[in-house]
C-alpha cells in the first residue's frame, strides 16, 4: 500500500516504550491508541496487534473499539489533511465540484490518501465559514471561493516544498 | 456450614397472577420461566450473561418507572410482573418495528423462514412490516468461509454471536465494529473467518435468532416445516456429543443439517466436525453393493455370493492352517453391539483370540496401566466434573482440537480462576493459556513427572493420608524416584528444573487438580510406563476419588471405550473378564456354547507381522484402515497383501480396502441403532435417521448373516436384544438396556436396571483394592535423533479431519478448509535448512518418506518437527515407528527420528 511501510524492527522500537508507560491494565487500550496516533500519525495495523497482545485483549474486541471512534485512522494520513467543504452553502456552491477536482487532481477518492503520503482528502460537514463558500482547509490554512482552476493552483503551493 | 449458606432463600412474587417462589438473585425473566411463562426475547440465551440489548424481554412491574427489561432484572419479594399487559404490547411492537427498519425481511427466500424467532414475534404482534423508511443499513453478504454466510442484512445486532463467541468460545474472533448506523459484527480487520482466530464450532450459527447465519450446506436443502429432528450421538470423537440430525423425509430421505443436542456432555455445544462434518453420509463415494477382487478391480455382487465367498474362503482357512491363522479387527467407530458380536464370532465361531481393534495405537497404555495401578482402565472423572477442579494438569493431548467440547469445560474453569498446567512438545493453544508450560521434548514424560513426583515427596507435599490409607508402595516409588531430580530431569527434557518443581507444588497443593492426558502419553515404548507415572502422581497427592480431580484420559474415537468394554481386545472377553479364569470363561462358554480359546490372542501390530510371516492367513477388518493408521505403513502394506485372504467392511473403499478380496458395504451411525460408550464411560442411544445408501447393512446385520453361513445362527430382533445379552454377561453393563440408559445415557459401572451410573470411579475405595504404586525408570524412545535423522517426528491429529480422513476428508467444508497436509517446522530449524514457509519438503525417516509443505510455526520446538496423521498423500505413517511398549504392545506413533530437506 504505502511505499514506505513500516520497518518491523522500527516500529517495535517506536512502539514498546508507549506500552511500557500505560501498562497492561485493559482499560489503557484508548490511551495506548492515542499515543499510537501521536506517534505514527495513524493506527498501524501492526502496532494495534502488538498493543492487543500486549494487553491481552481479542483484536476483535480492538479492533471494535478503534472504528468506534472517529478520532482513529487506520491508514498512513498525509502531510496535508485536505478537508472540502460540504456544508449546505459551500454545498449550493459547487462544493461538491471542488471535491471533484481534488480528487481527479490527486488521484484518489475522499478517505484516502496519495502512495507519496504527501496529501489525505477528506469532505467535512461544515468548515463554519460559510460566507467564504465553497471552501476547504489545508492543515490549519482556510482557502475561501474556490473553483476547479483555483483547486489546481491551491495544490500546486503544496505539490512541492 | 449454616443453613443460610448454602441454601439460598427464597423469593416470592407474582408473574401474570401467579405465584411463584425462586431463589434470590434469580431474574425476572427465569422467574416467569418457572412459572411456565415464556417471555419473547432476542438478545438473551441460557449459554449467555444477559446483557439486555434487544429490549424485547421488557414487562411491567408494579409500581417501578417505566418498563424494566426482564432479563437483566432480579427479582424482589411480592413483586408483581406482566408480561403481556397493554404497555407492554405496544412496545415490544414498537420495538420490533424499529429492529424491521434494519432487516431485510426476505421470509421468502431466507431458510430460517419458520425457526426464525424474529419471523415469530413479528406474528406474534402482528408487526407486517416496519413504519421507517429511511435508509437501510447495506453491507454484502460474507461469502468467504466455506462453513456458513454471514448476511448482514438480516442481523438485527443482538450480540448473541459474539458473546458465545468470548463467553463459551473464548475464541472472540468477532466483535462489533463501527458505530451507529454503520454498525456491523465483524473480524478485526474484516479478514474473512478463515483468516482470524474463529475454530468453526457454528455456535455462533446455532444461537442466532435470525437468519442472519446460514450453514452453507443446509441451504435449498428443504422448508424448517419439511424437517424433523432424530436424536443421536456424534460419530467422531470420544467426547460423545449429542445431536440433533436434521432430516427430509421423501423418497430418499437425506439428512440437511446437524444441531447441537443438550445432552450431559455437551449441553448444546458441538465443534465443527459434528455441526459441519456430516456430508460424507450422502457421499457418491459410499459403498452401495459388495464387491468381489476380479484381477486388479472389483465387480459388484449380490449379498448372498459375497458372504457365501467370505464364508467359505474363511471356513477353508481355518480347516487347513486352524483357527489362530484367522484375526479380525473390530472397530471403535461401530457400535457396542456390534463390536460385542464381532468378537464372539472370532472367539465362539472361529475359535481364536485374535481380535483387536485401533483402541490398541491410542489407549493400551491407559487400559494395560491404569487397569495395574487402579484396577480400571477409563477416564475416572465425568466431563460436567471437570468444571469443578481448581487446577488442570494437561500433558499431552492438545484438548482443543482433539476434543474440542470437552476443552470448553477446560476454558469453563479457567474462567472461574482454576489453574493450568499444560506439558508438551508443542505450543498448543491450552499452553498459549497456561500458567506453567513445560514444553518437554518427545519422550520424556517419565523423566517429567517422575520429577515432579521427586519434588513433592521431597518437600513433604504428599497427602499423607490417603497415601497410608489408600495405596501401595509407596516406599518402592519413593526410592525409584531418588534418581529423577528436577535437574536431572531439566537434562533430558529441555524444561528449566524450577518450572518442574513450580508445577510440582501447584499440583500437589491445589485443592481440586485434574490430570488430562492423551495420546501424547500412550504412543509410545514407555506408554505404560508413563501412564503408571500419571496414576503415581495422582495417588500420590490424593487427587483422584474426588469432584474436580482425577486421572482423565480422553479416548479418541468415538466408541473406543466401548469396543473395549466389549471385548475388542487379544487378552479379556468383554468386560474386561479374563479367559483364564474358569470361572469367567464357562460364564460365556454357557452363553454361547462352543468351548472358548484360552491361548493369547495378537495385537494389531503383531497381527500385521504375523501375516507377513505367513502364520495369520485370512483377516476379517470392519471400519478400521490400518493402512493408515498403523506405523511404517509400507510394512502394513507387504502384510496385508501377502494374505490369502482379506475382507473388509466398510462406508468407503479405504486404503485398506483397496486391498482386500471382499467388500462388504456397511452402514454409517445415521442409518442404525446402537449404542456408543463416550470417554467419560457413557453409554448413548444412537438412532437411525435415514437408510443406508443402496443395499449397505448394518455392521451387525452383517456379522449374524456371516456367522450364520459359518455355522452359527446369531438372531436378533435387533440391537436392543444384543445390548439385553450384553447386560446378562458384563457386570458394569447390567443396567445399560435400552430401557433403562435414558435421554442422557448413563456411565458404568451401572450393574443393574434402575442404578443411576457411576460418574466418579474409585470414590471409596480403588477399583483393585488401594492403589498401587509402581517405582519409575526413566527409558528413551526406541529412537532418538542422530546425525543421520536429527530431528524428532511427533505425529497428531487436527481439528479439521478425523483420524484416517475417510470420512472428513469427504465433507466438503472440512476438506476446503485443511485440503492438504503439512510438517510444522521450526523457524530456526527451517531456517537452518533452508526451507521457508509454504515450500515442499521431503521427510524422510528409516522407514520411508514422503514429500509435502512445510508450515513454519514456533508452536514446534526447534528440534521437533509434527505432521498430521490425516492425509494419505503424505502418510505420516510411512515415517513412523512399529516398535512397541512391552506390555501395552502399542507402537511408538508419538516418535522417531527424521530427516527434512526441500524437495
Ligand atoms: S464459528 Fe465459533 S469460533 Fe467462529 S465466530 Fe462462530 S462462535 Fe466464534
Ligand atoms: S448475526 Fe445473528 S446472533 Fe449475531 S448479532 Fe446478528 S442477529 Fe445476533
Ligand atoms: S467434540 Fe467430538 S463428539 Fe463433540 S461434536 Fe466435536 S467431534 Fe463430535
Ligand atoms: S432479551 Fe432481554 S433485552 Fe434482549
């Protein structure tokens, strides 16, 4: 998937000393999964078996718990979180042709995130700056009234650096 | 004790206007239950914790708030409960109504149409169809394991998969996933089945109140309404579970599924070999018409051509080399009845003792030594008992797959707190859950629990007691095992002294502790050496004679408990009754009227040597193949062809088959009557629920034609009427007609009609008297690695298949999830041959070799290699060991030395 999975012995070393701090009582299973994220920017599917083990929980039951919660990604995420805009006014003005765009420009579909693990897209409710509509943030920047040639511009900043 | 304690008190109240008491802490809902009302429910099962999901359940209770789900709630004194009141309607209605807006409500097509409790209660309360319209939640069918579907769109999340799942499984390899609207059960990861943890018991399938989980096999299969159920016993392993076979009658009636009966020893439960393992029965390959050897094939005859032939060619023999050049093998996969007549007509009519059957390459060894040191050779303990040790001991015998229900009992008590203590070579799935692993090499275990028993004398942690009341030499033990120290031991085992002397104690002090043993014990040169130390170390610590304790081994097939008990065995007449007593043997000479052979009968293996060496001329083999089941099978092969004559009767044209003169085609256990004897000494009905294929006949048809064209008229109305004579000669067995053994069976010794059984052996006192305790030596295998074969070989059977394949490797599903066999390797030692996972392999020992994929696993030891003993392709008993444990004469299946290279 990505091109730059994970070393196992890397991931170990990364991983053991999170385990080590929480301890093995079960109810560290969120914490652990949150430092996880903290440290590898995603839940790796390695790292989530090891912590399961480790504290001796079914990785069913893991697993349940971690696509429970919305704050948990379960793929490598991008440098640049894409987040368009779908909220009703962004909506009425050609948001959903901006997600489009996007996605062509990038490749993939929303949810997803490019093999060069540069940029993740995602559509979100309501971005709650309707007046600039349609928007989309990169990261913590709001780029307002976007159209599909703005798109490309918007990405190219990105595309290097 | 006071009263108060151990009896709880009692709690009145009122269900619908009836009164009703039930001991405090009861719910609401079992409360109802006594009082024969039936509350609608979804989520809640008697295998399960409620946990009150569905709501379903919900009732009113006076003067509480709202309305409480009955499930979940206790009961208080003078509460008054409806069950059906107004409110009550309208919200189970309500309730239903929104659980329809997530279901695809296919009656139409969906096979649980008519055993479907959702499709019951939507009747019920007359809810056609639901009020949302909104979306409906969508997730494809999981098609992907070969056993059963999982549609989504019918599951209505009651959790009851998933609890049985962790609750009795402990597998959990589903669970939730997702939230909300998008709410599915799922595998981690969503990996199909096969992928994650999951055994395949379908429990899952069994408690789902929809049909949200299909057996694949059962699907098109008929309408629930066109199906009736026929209570019988599982024809696969000694656990003896009881089931349920479902049948559609018809011009050929078939049977369409199986479901778990709730008989003593499995309550329900079964494992996949008896829910999904039963499509052999409807095989094109059974055996339909005897056959006759013409050239290299076979053409088909009729019944009477082919039993004049066996008749004749049999007579001759026996006329011309006399009786002992004739041997029979008898089988633990038939019934008591007929395994009772099968060796009376080796003995009665043709006058020789040489019958025998496989029980002699699982069990001879617990038979010969817990018979020396106990005075009986069975499993002491019951299985509902073994829930009540505190500790578990097991040493050799991999429980969870090789007698999948009784482990639950094993995974019961761990639940409770109970300890365990698992010893083998490979890291089973019980060794993943232990507390202590003493992962011995192959062997061993002599050097082990003589340790073990070293450490426990020596740190005074006997029970005194009943070692000066209830055994015997003890002195003579005490000093055999001087020798045997934990470092000693640490030696020849590999396990570190302070893991031995760790179990040593445990075992010793735990209050109730369970010894479970298998075939890992008994294969070997020393097997009964090593079950003489079990029993010593049992005895030795008082643990045996008690609930909870006791020495347990588990018997492999089916009815291998029972084809020794009838006599299946070269040295006893049935009831383990010895020829050489006069006494005993005019009993049976009275019963059956030729003078009786008094001269030792062969074991299997000599049997086989025999034929070799010309001395056994004709072989009579009923549904055994020891051409795949018997060690250096190319020797097996040379022996039974040198022959002059050999029939086999069997369901299928086995390995062994192949070779014979005759075949008789014979029926399977769901197309007869019978009974079958279980591990625990149980003995069940078995019924029939549909006909034998073609002109099949039931194996004790068969033996009564034969016996009678040999001079000997056996009539019998049927099996109940061997069964009554069987009562009239064996004394455990007095109390075993039909009439009397019950729903559930009953457990010898049950001398006489009416007497309830005896679940736990050696109570009072020991079957001989006091137990007597023989001095240990410790004795390597008969071979043992060197330079030229350096690794050991231990073989051993899989949950998916059964013992020589010829039945599960014709269910469709067993064979699609295990199609092929496989030598587990070491990553190190795979490593240092070069081998990686999933390669072909050549194995070879002195005897022979075979060529198939190596499985590279640390469940082996570095020095141990496993292969299954199921696949013919690759015969592990091509490689393995005739040579034999002197008094048991049962081979060494269990080791040898090898050599891997990649092939
Ligand atoms: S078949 Fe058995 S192990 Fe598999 S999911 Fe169902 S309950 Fe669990
Ligand atoms: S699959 Fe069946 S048992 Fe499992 S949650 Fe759905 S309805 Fe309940
Ligand atoms: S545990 Fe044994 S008896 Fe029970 S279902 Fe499985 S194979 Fe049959
Ligand atoms: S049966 Fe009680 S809540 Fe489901």
């Amino acid at each position: 998937m990505s091109a730059v999975a994970l070393k196992e012995q890397e991931l170990k070393q990364r991983l053991e000393p999170i385990l080590v701090r929480h301890g093995r009582a079960p109810s560290g299973l969120i914490p652990i999964m949150q430092d996880i994220q903290a440290e590898f920017g995603y839940l790796p599917r390695e790292a989530v078996e090891e912590a399961a083990r480790w504290l001796k929980i079914p990785l069913s039951k893991a697993y349940g718990v971690i696509t429970f919660y919305a704050q948990f990604h379960l793929k490598p995420r991008g440098k640049y979180v894409l987040r368009v805009c779908l909220g009703t006014a962004c909506h009425v003005r050609g948001g959903e042709k901006v997600l489009e765009a996007v996605s062509q420009e990038l490749g993939i579909a929303p949810g997803d995130t490019t093999p060069d693990l540069r940029f993740t897209l995602e559509r979100v409710a309501c971005l709650g700056c309707c007046g600039l509509a349609p928007t989309m943030m990169v990261n913590d920047q709001t780029f307002a009234r976007l159209n599909p040639q703005k798109v490309k511009e918007v990405l190219a900043q990105f595309a290097e650096s | 004790m006071t009263m108060n304690s151990c009896q709880p008190s009692l709690v009145a109240l009122t269900v619908d206007g009836r009164e009703v008491s039930v001991p405090a802490g009861t719910t609401v809902f079992e409360a109802a239950r006594a009082a024969g009302i039936e509350i609608p429910h979804l989520c809640h099962h008697p295998w399960l914790k409620p946990t009150g999901a569905c709501r379903l359940c919900v009732v009113e209770i006076k003067g509480a708030r709202g309305l409480p789900t009955a499930c979940t709630t206790p009961v208080a004194p003078g509460m008054v409960v409806q069950t059906e009141s107004e409110r009550v309607v309208e919200a189970r209605r309500e309730i239903l109504d929104l659980i329809l807006a997530n279901h695809a409500a296919e009656c139409l097509t969906c096979e649980k149409a008519g055993d479907c409790r959702l499709q019951d209660y939507a009747y019920r309360y007359g809810v056609a169809r639901t009020s949302y319209h909104g979306e409906r939640r969508q997730y494809p069918p999981d098609e992907s394991n070969p056993f059963f579907y999982r549609y989504h769109d019918r599951c209505i999340m009651c959790g009851r998969c998933i609890r049985v799942c962790d609750e009795v499984m402990a597998v959990n390899a589903i669970d939730y996933a997702y939230r909300g609207f998008r709410t599915k059960v799922a595998t981690a990861y969503e990996v199909g089945l096969e992928e994650s943890p999951c055994v395949f018991c379908g429990n899952c399938v069994a408690v789902c109140p929809t049909g949200a989980l299909q057996p694949k096999l059962s699907v098109g299969q008929g309408r629930r309404w066109e199906i009736h159920k026929v209570r019988t016993v599982c024809p696969y392993c000694g656990v003896g579970c009881s089931l349920d076979l479902e049948v559609r009658d018809g011009e050929r009636p078939r049977v369409v599924g199986v479901s778990g009966g709730d008989g003593p020893t499995n309550e329900g439960l079964l494992c996949v070999k008896g829910r999904f393992g039963w499509d052999f029965l409807h095989s094109p390959d059974r055996l339909t018409r005897p056959l006759i050897r013409e050239g290299d094939g076979f053409r088909e005859a009729s019944w009477d051509e082919a039993l004049d032939l066996v008749a004749r060619r049999l007579g001759e023999i026996r006329e011309k080399h006399g009786p002992h050049s004739l041997a029979g093998l008898c089988s633990a996969k038939c019934t008591n009845e007929e395994n009772y007549l099968f060796q009376k007509l080796v003995r009665a009519v043709w006058g020789t003792n040489n019958v025998d059957h496989c029980a002699r390459l699982c069990h001879a060894s617990s038979v010969v030594g817990l018979g020396m040191a106990y005075g009986s050779g069975a499993m002491t303990n019951s299985l509902a008992d073994l829930e009540q040790a505190t500790l578990y001991f097991v040493i050799g015998s991999n429980t969870t797959e090789g007698h999948p229900v009784l482990s639950l009992r094993v995974k019961r008590g761990l639940r409770a707190g109970a300890k365990l203590i698992v010893a083998d070579p490979r890291r089973t799935e019980l060794a993943e859950r232990a507390d202590i692993f003493l992962q011995h090499l192959p062997g061993t275990d002599v050097a082990l629990l003589g340790a073990m028993i070293h450490v426990i004398l020596e740190e005074g942690l006997e029970n005194r007691e009943f070692v000066a009341a209830r055994t015997e030499g003890i002195d003579e033990l005490r000093a055999s095992v001087a020798a045997l120290t934990p470092e000693y031991a640490e030696r020849v085992t590999g396990v570190p002294a302070d893991l031995i002397q760790q179990a040593a104690r445990e075992y010793a002090r735990a209050e109730r502790a369970a010894i479970l043993y298998a075939m890992g014990i008994t294969q070997h040169t020393t097997g009964t050496d090593n079950v003489l130390a079990i029993a010593a170390l049992a005895a030795v610590c008082g643990q045996v004679g008690r609930e909870g304790t006791g020495v347990n081994p588990l018997r492999g097939q089916n009815n291998v408990q029972g084809a020794c008990d009838m006599g299946g065995l070269p040295n006893v007449l049935p009831g383990y009754q010895s020829y050489r007593d006069g006494g005993l043997r005019r009993k049976f000479e009275e019963a059956w009227g030729p003078p009786l052979p008094t001269g030792d009968g062969l074991t299997v293996v000599e049997m086989m040597e025999a034929a070799a060496q010309g001395r056994i001329r004709g072989m009579y083999i009923m549904g055994e193949n020891p051409m795949l089941s018997d060690p250096d099978l190319g020797h097996v092969e040379e022996a039974l062809r040198s022959l002059d004559f050999l029939v086999v009767q069997d369901i299928f044209l086995t390995e062994t088959a192949r070779l014979a003169h005759v075949v008789l085609p014979a029926a399977a256990f769901a197309e007869k009557e019978g009974t079958f004897t279980n591990t625990e000494r149980r003995v069940q009905l078995l019924r029939r629920a549909v006909p034998p294929p073609g002109e099949a006949l039931a194996d004790w048809e068969i033996i009564c034609r034969l016996a009678e064209r040999m001079g000997y008229p056996m009539s019998y109305a049927g099996p109940a009427e061997i069964m009554d004579e069987v009562t009239r000669l064996v004394p455990s067995y007095g109390g075993m007609g039909y009439a009397y053994l019950g729903e559930g069976g009953k457990q010898w010794p049950c001398p006489q009609p009416g007497h309830p059984g005896t679940p736990i052996l050696h109570r009072e006192k020991f079957a001989r008297g006091r137990a007597r305790l023989f001095p240990l030596e410790f004795r390597p295998p008969a071979e043992v690695p060197d330079t030229e074969y350096p690794l050991y070989l231990t073989t051993g059977r899989i949950l998916f298949h059964y013992h020589t394949g010829s039945m599960t490797r014709r269910a469709r599903g067993l064979q699609a999830i295990r199609p092929d066999p496989y030598v587990e390797i070491h990553p190190d030692t795979a490593a240092g041959l070069g081998i990686t996972d999933g390669q072909m392999v050549e194995v070879a020992s002195r005897r022979g070799s075979i060529r198939l994929r190596a499985l590279v696993t640390d469940r082996t030891a570095p020095a141990v290699v496993f292969i299954p003993f199921h696949y013919a392709e690759a015969a592990a008993n091509v490689l393995t060991n005739p040579a034999l444990d002197p008094q048991a004469r049962i081979p060494e299946l269990k080791v040898c030395a090898v050599r891997v290279r990649p092939a």
